[in-house]
C-alpha cells in the first residue's frame, strides 16, 4: 500500500510522510514531493500555498490529495493561479484556490467533498501547444465544481475525451475544448451515471470542434438543459449522439429548458441522434439544435428515438430555431408517455427538407407530421401503425407550411380527427392520406387541413380498411383546396358519410369519389362538400362548394 504524506504550511510548516506505520516530518511542499512515491496520498493539515515564483508544482507521481477539509492555493503573482498536472491526481475532501485546473492529459478524479474557487474551469487537456493523446475526468458523489470541459483550454486532443458523472454538482459540462485551437479529433465522451445537479450539459465545445462523434449517455440525476452539439459557431460537431436512460430534466414551470440533439448555436455536419428509454422531461425536446435565438445550429439530419420516459411538453424532430437540411426522422414504440409530438421543428426558422414520423405507440395529444411553425420544404411523411392517439391527426403542421403530405394509417385508436393537412398549416402540393388494416378513428376524416384561412394543392384519400365512427372528407375543414381532391373507398366501415369535397371550406377544382366495397351504416356518398345548412348565421354560404363533382 502506497504511504501517506501529512502536509501543514501554516504554524510550523510541517509535512509528515507515514509509511508502513513510520513517520517521517518534512518542511516543505517541494522535499515532500521528493519523497513522494506512486500512489501515495497527501492529506493536508492546514491550507497550503503553491508559489509559482518558487517553483512549487503539484507531484510527478500519481498520487491521492486529501485535503481533510483544508485548503489548497495556487498563487501566481499574488493572483490565483493554474493547477497543471504532472501525474494521475485523485483530490478529495478539499478546496481548491486555483484560477483554473489543467489537466494535460492525465486522468482526475474529484471524488466527495471537493469545491473549487469560483469561476474556476477543469480542462481535461492543456493550454496553446500542449496536445494530449486522450482525456479522462470523473466526478463523484459530494464534489461541487464549476464549468468543467473534455478537453484543452487551447490544446488539441488527438484521439478522445472522456468525463464520467458519478455524483456531485456541476454548473456545465462540455465534452470538447475552449478556444478554436482545442480541437477534439477523435470523439467526446460523456457519461452521467448519477448527478446531483447540473445545470448544461455540452456534448461539443465551447469554440473548438469535435471532428468525430460527441456522445452523451445519461442513466439518472437531474439536469436542466442537455445540447447535444457544441456551444458557439465554430464549434461544430461531425456527428451528435444522445442517450438517456433515466433522470429528471428541465422544469414544469419554465418555458425555455431544452433537452436537444443539434448545438446552441453551432452546426452538426452529419446526423444528431437522440435515443430515449426513460427518465422525466419537464421540458422540450428536440432532434435539432438552435438555442434561444440560434439560427446557425444546422443538422444534417436528426432521428430521435423513443421507447419510454415521460414527457410533460412538447417533442420535435427537427430543431428549436434552427434547420434540419436533409430528413428529420421520429421512431415512438414501447411505452412511453407523450404530450404533443411533431416531426418537424418548434419556431420558424427551425425548417425540415423533409420528416419521417413512424409511431407505434402511445401519444397523449396532438401527433404532427410537420413542424409547430417550422416548415417542411419537400415531405412530411406519416405513418401509424399502432398505439392509442388521444387528439388530432396532422399530415402538416402546426402553423407550418408543407410542400407535401404523406400519412399512412394501418392500426391504433384515435379519439380525435384525422387531416390529411395541417392544422393552420398549408400544403402546397399534394396531401395524400391512405388508411388500411384496423385503426378506429372517433372522429372524422379529412382529406385536407383543418382551419379556415388555409389552403392545399390537392388531396388524395385511399380506404382499404378501419372503422369510423364519423365523416370522410376529401376536403379539409374549413381550408380550401385549390385543385382537385379524390376519395377512393375499397373496404371498411362507416357510420356516416364520404363526400368529396369539404366541410366549411371550398373545392375549386372537381372533387373524385370512387366507391368500391365497404359498409356505410346510416350515411350517404356525396360528391360535394358539407356545406353551410343556415344561411343567416353569418357564415358564408359558399362554404362546401366545390368545383364539379364526380362520383
């Protein structure tokens, strides 16, 4: 077993090393470190000072520092100093006076009872010219510390970082480096096995850039806000991956707390990948990245994927503000619990190429194949293959605009309505909406978008299988459709109507029913729309109307 060094600076300045139950004093920091051997421990019995200008440095050997409660300063011309590591350190039970703490590569522990000077950074790397092979920093249960980065301050990192989250309190973690020179050229790792509390976690950089993978997996512990990718522009990431398997995220009663695959404001080149199997979000969640008003946080492309977890607000597959540039993609199975999902993204500069929404489960409000009030430029792609839908169906959006619609029903419950649209959101082209197999669907169904004021191309209905318990609709609710629509209807059953055109609102071109097996119960096949039955209540009675009808 290594030996024990007893330190005390102040009140006689003694040092006492204990070694196989012997005792030996020293004088001073730098003849204690001579005697110091590989894997010895260091407890001080006072606060302890490091002078730079005397050439005290922390041990060349690895080695635990005990602080017992105590001090341990870092003066650089009477200001705090930097803590750079020789060796393999292991602190403890201390509090470090430090301007920052560079690790240069070496592994360090913080294990209980560690606190550093506040504004105090941990570099798992070096400073300007000081590149490292590999990084690896762990926190334990009891440590509190500050902004703490995978790597350098300003070094590079030639392979990869490492940090693991036993415990403890931390104000941010980042898996890359400082400055733009601490590049990471390998891959960022970052592991929360358990935490007390952390307030940010970074997968990428502060400015630096992660030219492989930032990886993040969380088992348990609370955190408010998770980014995926790196913080500032430059700090961009080739790839995100983000796995949470348990913990508590953001807070029920803020608007702003995210967890999200893509970077605050800097890019990911390729594709942000978020997994989750548990844990409790009382707080948005994205596929895509762009923080507050970060229009720069670019994705390649997204997948987000769930199996489990809670989830108290809504979900997005595209980004917060900024773009997803090829497909965002969306995978619900298992069992979670989910409010409002859309495929696309949350604000209006947070558009999608395309979305691809496969749901084979559980979703607790409003599911949307498009954004909240993000765009989808080509398709916003639907399909339902199980699972129990508590309100509304959307092809579209929110109050986003599609350029294409694509839903596919062949299973599930759903209590509320079906659109082949949006909800205020146009679609430019084409909505197209096919149902087959044995999904139930409470309300009706509509080939179109819901709210008046909007607009669709044109819409194709396709029926070979369900029962609904309402109207089918070629048309929207109350939004126009400027070209054709066509419902076609092989098998089924039907308590109500087909009609061809829509409910409040207009078909300008000709609407195309085609019936050809099925059962309707007590309802008819029209050709037009539903139409306005009260010519006096203010509405228009032009609602309905349709350009020609062909059945």
């Amino acid at each position: 077993s290594g030996q024990k060094i007893l330190t005390r600076s102040e009140g006689g300045n003694i040092l006492k090393i204990t070694s196989k139950g012997v005792n030996t004093e020293y004088a001073d920091w730098q003849k204690a470190m001579k005697a110091l051997k590989s894997g010895d421990e260091i407890t001080l019995l006072s606060k302890v000072t490091l002078y730079e200008a005397s050439g005290d440095k922390m041990p060349d050997k690895s080695c635990t520092i005990n602080g017992d409660g105590k001090t341990l300063e870092f003066n650089t011309d009477n200001f705090a100093g930097s803590c750079s590591l020789q060796e393999d350190v292991t602190f403890k039970n201390i509090h470090l006076e430090a301007g920052d703490i560079t690790a240069n590569g070496k592994k360090v522990v913080f294990d209980s009872g560690v606190t550093v000077k506040d504004d105090c950074d941990v570099y798992g790397g070096g400073g300007l010219g000081v590149d490292v092979e590999t990084t690896s920093i762990t926190i334990k249960d009891g440590a509190t510390l500050d902004w703490v980065y995978g790597g350098g301050y300003a070094g590079k990192v030639t392979g990869n970082t490492n940090i693991v989250v036993e415990g403890g309190t931390v104000t941010a973690i980042l898996g890359g480096g400082y400055n733009t020179e601490a590049i990471v050229e390998g891959n960022a790792n970052i592991t929360i096995n358990n935490t007390t509390f952390i307030s940010t976690i970074y997968g990428g950089g502060n400015n630096a850039p992660v030219k492989g993978t930032a990886n993040i997996k969380v088992e348990n512990g609370n955190v408010n806000y998770i980014i995926g990718g790196g913080h500032n522009t430059s700090a961009i990431c080739k790839n995100t991956n983000l796995e949470i398997i348990g913990g508590t995220f953001g807070k029920n009663d803020e608007y702003r707390y995210n967890v999200m695959g893509g970077g605050y404001s800097a890019p990911v080149e390729e594709k942000a990948t978020v997994t989750i199997s548990g844990g409790t979000f009382n707080c948005f969640v994205t596929g895509g990245g762009g923080f507050d008003n970060e229009t720069t946080a670019t994705c390649g492309s997204t997948e987000l994927n769930i199996t489990g977890g809670t989830f108290n607000k809504w979900t997005y597959g595209g980004g917060w503000e900024s773009p997803v540039l090829r497909t965002a993609t969306v995978k619900v199975s298992g069992t979670p619990s989910l409010a409002t999902l859309c495929g696309g993204g949350a604000r209006s500069t947070a558009s999608c190429q395309n979305t691809d929404v496969q749901v084979s489960s559980n979703i607790g409000g409003w599911l949307f194949a498009g954004g909240e009030t993000g765009s989808v430029n080509g398709t916003a792609k639907l399909t339902v293959t199980s699972g129990s839908i508590t309100k509304n169906i959307y092809g579209g959006g929110a109050s986003a605009s599609c350029n294409k619609t694509e839903v596919t029903l062949s299973g599930g419950e759903v209590s509320g309505s079906v659109f082949g649209g949006g909800e205020s959101g146009d679609v430019i082209e084409e909505s197209h909406l096919t149902i087959s197999g044995t999904p139930t669907i409470s309300g009706d169904v509509f080939g179109g978008s819901r709210n008046s004021g909007t607009t669709v191309g044109s819409t194709r209905v396709e029926i070979s299988g369900g029962t609904f318990q309402n109207n089918i609709f070629g048309g929207g609710w109350g939004c126009d459709v400027q070209e054709d629509t066509h419902v076609s209807v092989t098998n089924g059953v039907i308590s109500y109507n087909v009609l061809g055109g829509g409910s409040q609102g207009q078909v300008f071109g000709s609407t195309n029913v085609v019936f050809d097996g099925g059962t309707i119960t007590s309802g008819n096949i029209f050709g037009g729309g539903w139409g306005d039955e009260d010519l006096n209540d203010g509405y228009s009675p032009d609602k309905g109307r349709v350009g020609s009808a062909n059945v």
